[in-house]
C-alpha cells in the first residue's frame, strides 16, 4: 500500500489536503502525518478528494 505521506503528498500536502476536505484547521491533516495513518474513518473522504480539480474543495465539486 502506499504510504500515508505519499498520499498527503499527492493531494497537496498537509494543508492543502485540509483545505480539499474543508477541514477548519489544518491540525487534522497534520496528526496524521505525525501518527503515520490516516483512521479508516476517514478515507473515503480522503479518496473523494482525490478525484477533486486542483484547488477545488468537495463542496465545490
């Protein structure tokens, strides 16, 4: 499986991926990355944000 840091990585890093799920602080994003998983909780939403346009948030979409 891919790395969890790959993933951050590749959806904008930890603030952009924050700003894809329209989280209100980036803190979220950055636990994850320093606890070395994203929780199963909540990877649908990561992969939803994925197939989001650049800058896009997934209410936008």
């Amino acid at each position: 499986m891919t790395d969890h840091r790959e993933i951050i990585r590749q959806l904008g890093g930890i603030r952009g991926l924050a700003r894809k799920l329209r989280h209100r602080n980036h803190t979220t994003v950055q636990g994850w990355w320093e606890r070395g998983n994203i929780p199963a909780h909540r990877l649908d939403e990561v992969l939803a944000a994925a197939v989001l346009p650049a800058g896009a948030s997934k209410d936008a979409a």
